[in-house]
C-alpha cells in the first residue's frame, strides 16, 4: 500500500533513507497519475525537487502534487 508523504519530517527521511517517490496530480478526469518520479534531493514549504535513475530533476509545488512512496 502506498504511503502519503506530507510532512518536512517525512521528506526528510524519504531523503535519508533514498526512498523511491512518487508525484502524482489530478488530471482533467478528476484521477490522480503519476506525472514523476525519484529520490528527494530538496525540498522545502512550497516546493520538492526530484531526481530521477537518468539523472534529470523536475521540481514540483507541494500544493498541486501528491508524493507517495
């Protein structure tokens, strides 16, 4: 069962621990999908930024954007 990231704390030991993440956000059908994934290299109030296995990094707002691992 996936696990709703939320908190600094919880962010934190996803990085610690370079946990798999995963992004999601709802599309124009209501559903969430998976827009991105990778390991927490920052993250802040507002923002998670997140490296893939290729190595590129997207960041994305904490607002609009559900993180699971």
């Amino acid at each position: 069962m996936p696990y709703t990231i939320m908190k600094n704390a919880e962010f934190f030991t996803a990085a610690l621990a370079q946990k798999y993440v995963f992004a999601l956000q709802i599309g124009p059908d209501g559903m969430y999908s998976r827009v991105g994934a990778g390991l927490v290299q920052m993250f802040s109030d507002e923002y998670v930024k997140l490296k893939n296995f290729d190595g590129s990094v997207m960041l994305y707002s904490r607002f609009d954007t559900k993180f699971q691992h």
